[in-house]
C-alpha cells in the first residue's frame, strides 16, 4: 500500500519514520516552502 503523507510539521516526520519502518511506502509531500527533511522515501515538493 502506498500512503502520500502531507509534511510540514516535526509531527509528520515523526509519522512517517513510523510508517517507513513497519513497512509502508511513503510518499512524503511539503509545499517547498520548508527545509527538506532526509527521509527514506520519495519526498516530493511543490
């Protein structure tokens, strides 16, 4: 199952680390507007 997470906030990383790691592939999406975390997954801006 593929999840789009919408990012932003420190609670949305925290998310996703947690999805990563029970196996879930993540989309991570920000506005572009806020730094780039360094997650392990897709990360798309805009």
């Amino acid at each position: 199952m593929k999840l789009l997470l919408l990012g932003g906030t420190s609670d949305a990383i925290k998310l996703c680390q947690l999805l990563l790691q029970e196996g879930y592939d993540v989309i991570y999406s920000i506005k572009g507007l806020v730094r780039q975390p360094s997650l392990p997954c897709e990360i798309h801006c805009g």
